[in-house]
C-alpha cells in the first residue's frame, strides 16, 4: 500500500495499529450476530471471510501527526481518506469497552469544531492504535503549538484578512457609513 499524500508536511508521528484488533473483530461480530439470533447460522461463514477482511482493513489502515494536521487513511470496500487540521481540533478522547479491554485494546476519536452529534464511525475515530495515550498527547501538544502560533501572530489592521474576519470587518465599515450618511442627511 502506498503511504498517505504528504499533504501536510513532515511526519511527527505515525500510529501503529495492534493485529489483535482481528480477534476484536470476529469476536464482536459473532457476538453480535449470536444476539440477533437471526444471524447464528451465518457466524462461520462471517469468521471465514473475517480471515480475510480484518488483515486488509489492518493493512490500509493508516494515522499520521504532521505539524499542522492529522492523516487518517482507511477502509477496505468503502475507503476514506481525511485531514483533519489541528486547528479544528477541540478534544481527542480515548475509549474502550469490555470487549476490548478483553483483547488490551483502546480506541482514539478525534472530534472537531463543527462536528454534529456524537459520531463515533467518523473519520476521526480509530480503533485499535497501540500507545494511544502516547498519540492523543502528541496531536494535543502539537494542536497546542499550532492554536499559540495562531494568536501569537496577529495580522496587521486592513493587511490580509480574509475569510470570516475579514467579511465581518467589511460589513462593519458598510454599516458604518451608511449611519454616517443617515446622520449626515437629517442634520
């Protein structure tokens, strides 16, 4: 598999996933399937195709730190690829259930500024990822260093604005003269 676009600068660091996130899998899955009772008959052949889909999802399944975002590849059918920046990141949480505590695994969800409702199937959720702690503080530490760079670098009055500052401004300065201009006729 070809290594995520470098779309956003040097590698701070990559996640490594754990293989055991297979076993996590087909022992879910048949859980889930013994439940419903419907499925019951279909768990071998589940398991047996689970042979090979786990081992592929592991393979194409990729997270990179870089100084400014956070790469997230995967999927085997339905393949995302996501960027998210740094600066739209409001918390990383970890999380895991018994299942998973089972087979010594822990969940990594990146939520964002603008992300609606609790998505935990999002691009910014990764399951699986050995040291978690390790990465939740490394994009926590570089979120931070990106988000005080940000403020430490005002732009200068009228140089550069652009985006939703910039329109507010004009918008400002429109209202402003026309006030002027209503004040202007009255008198």
């Amino acid at each position: 598999m070809s290594s995520p676009r470098n779309v956003t600068g040097k590698t701070i660091m990559e996640a490594e996933f754990d293989p055991k996130i297979a076993s996590h899998g087909r022992a879910f899955i048949s859980l889930i399937m013994f439940i419903t009772v419907v499925g019951i008959p279909f768990i071998p052949f589940v398991l047996l195709f689970s042979l090979w889909y786990f081992p592929e999802y592991l393979r194409r399944t990729s997270a990179r730190l870089t100084a400014h975002a956070l790469e997230i590849r995967k999927g085997v059918f339905f393949r995302k690829e996501a960027t998210i920046p740094l600066n739209r990141v409001t918390d990383v949480l970890l999380h895991d259930g018994p299942l998973m505590r089972h087979y010594g695994l822990r969940g990594l969800r990146v939520e964002t500024a603008g992300q609606g409702g609790e998505d935990s199937s999002g691009e910014g959720n990764l399951v699986g990822v050995v040291d978690a702690t390790k990465l939740r503080d490394a994009i926590l530490r570089q979120r931070q260093k990106v988000v005080s760079g940000e403020q430490q670098s005002p732009t200068p009055a009228g140089a550069g604005m652009s985006g939703a500052a910039g329109l507010l401004t004009e918008i400002r300065d429109i209202l402003a003269r026309m006030e002027a201009q209503g004040r202007s006729k009255k008198g």
